[in-house]
C-alpha cells in the first residue's frame, strides 16, 4: 500500500503534492520540534542516570546492552581489583563502533541525537550521588524496569536512542522492519547470566524481571514498527481516501457497499497506517466526515509495499 514509485511517473500527483505540502509545513516547525526533542532527551537521561543509582545499583542488576557491559566491568574491578572505573569513558569506547554503524544506515540525525542522549546519561551517571529509594530487590527490579522503559521509550519516540544495543535494535528494525526489543532482551539475558555466576544468582534472577518489565514498557509505548488497520464507513470515500493519503502517504481500497438497515448506498475504505499516526488520521477523518464509523484493528504482518517515513 505504498504510493511512492521511484524513478516512475507520479500516479497521483494531486495526492503527491497534498503530502510534499503537509510535509512542508510540518518541516516548518523543524527548529522547535527539535528544541523539544532536546529537553526530552536531556529529561529522560537524567531519569535514566538516577535509575541507575537509586535502583539498578542498589539491587546489583545489570541494565541492558553497552551500559550493562560497562557496569558489569565497573563491578568486577571493584571487587576484583579494588579499582573504582568511571562510566563516561568506558561507555564512550563501546558505544563507538555501533554508533558508526547507525550513522551510516539508520540515520545521521538519529544517531547524532543519539550520541547526545549517550554523553548526558554517562556524565549524569558520574556526577549524580545514589539516592536509594527502597532496598526490596523485588520492587527495584520491577520498578527499575517500568522507570527505564519509560526513558527509553520517550528517547526512542523522540527520534533517538540510549545507544550501544539500540543502534544494532535500530539497524535491524529498518532493514527488517520489524521490532528487535525482544531479541536485544535474549542478548541481555546471556550477559546477565555471566554477571550471576560472578556475583551469585539472585541479583542476576531480579535483573531477568527487570529486563521484561522494561522490554514490556518498550513494547507498549513505542509503536514506530506497530501497524493499525482501518475500516471506515463513510459517505464522502473519495474526500476521506485524500485526507488520509495527504497526510500519511499510504493508500487506500475503497468498496461499495449497502447499509443492511437503512438500504442506502455507503462506501468502507480500507487502509493500513503506522500505529503513532491514529491519533492523527482520526482527526482528520473526523474534519471531513463527523458520522463515520471507523473500526481499528491491530496488523500482525503485512506482506506487500508498504510507505515508511525514513529515520532522519
């Protein structure tokens, strides 16, 4: 259901030029959208960083990916070596390579923002005093897990990452199209099952909570590789199927069909749209059409073309 044809003549022009408008005047507002997507970053890295401190280390948990490997190795040089590492420049080093690898397929925009999100939360990290909140192992894993996932999730919807793993989730989701959440969750298992046999079990079962309440947080708040089908009963098919198209750049089917009660002539149209842009499609459904019944189901898979905005 992509209307994008590449290197070929326009299909639909007067369609094409109502989305490069609507694109065109969202991309107006660039300079303060950007300004927010600062503050969110600069916000939940801070959450992220006191999350770490009040919970994850009272409760000896591992967080996930490059920042679980570096406080796994702030860890054994404590006990092993007596040695205190700092995390800004371990996080640095490890963040490195993934991070390369994002600027060149996923997204420069992304992955700068991305690195941006990495130094605050490591010098947010090294600068912020434990503050613990509670010492119950069951409620910091739960807990610790709900706080990061919410971090994480508003990074992610803002157009970044916390780096490390994200970069390779984020690399495979857009190569793959598909959510990787789970398999990042495997990969951090693994590591946290090295961090149980050296420091004991029990913090390392309490970090597995930790790890599915965060990827269940991620899973539920961030919607970019989750799909939504419409099917809406409308009058007016036509002016409907152009607002959607307009501001989505995903088609439409539109059947003919007739109202069991009533017997008069009514249109369905059917679409496929990115779970985040509901809200939108909604409203302007609604400026057309107050009557329509719109019905949204959940998409398991989709096989075909399909329109996806790039990560900047």
């Amino acid at each position: 259901m992509d209307t994008t044809n590449k290197g070929k003549k326009p299909v639909n022009k007067r369609i094409d030029d109502a989305y490069a408008n609507y694109a065109a005047a969202r991309n107006n507002h660039r300079i303060e959208a950007n300004a927010k997507t600062i503050i969110v970053i600069i916000l939940a890295s801070m959450i992220m960083a006191i999350n770490l401190k009040s919970f994850v280390n009272q409760g000896d948990l591992v967080p996930g990916g490059v920042n679980g490997i570096v406080v796994l190795l702030q860890r054994i040089g404590r006990k092993f070596f007596g040695a205190e590492i700092p995390f800004t420049p371990l996080s640095v080093i490890f963040n490195a390579v993934p991070a390369y690898l994002a600027y060149k397929t996923v997204g420069k925009k992304f992955t700068i923002l991305s690195c941006l999100c990495i130094f605050l939360y490591s010098t947010f990290t090294d600068m912020i005093p434990a503050l613990p909140i509670t010492y119950d192992p069951l409620l910091i894993s739960v807990f610790g897990g709900i706080i990061n996932g919410c971090a994480l999730a508003l990074i992610l919807n803002a157009g970044a990452s916390s780096g490390g793993s994200d970069f390779v989730a984020m690399y495979f989701s857009v190569k793959k199209g598909i959510s990787t959440w789970n398999y990042v969750m495997a990969f951090n298992v693994s590591m946290i099952f090295i961090s149980g046999v050296l420091f004991g079990m029990d913090s390392a079962l309490y970090t597995v909570i930790y790890q599915f309440c965060q990827t269940q947080i991620l899973n539920t708040l961030y919607k970019r590789y989750a799909r939504k089908t419409l099917f809406i009963v409308t009058d007016w098919p036509q002016a409907v199927s152009d607002r959607i198209m307009g501001v989505t750049h995903h088609s439409t089917t539109m059947f003919k069909a007739e109202g069991a009660y009533t017997h008069k002539p009514r249109y369905i149209i059917y679409t496929i749209i990115d779970a985040d842009q509901l809200p939108l499609v909604l409203r302007v459904v609604r400026e057309v059409d107050s009557h329509a019944f719109i019905n949204v189901v959940g998409s398991q898979s989709i096989h075909g073309n399909y329109h996806m905005e790039p990560i900047e």
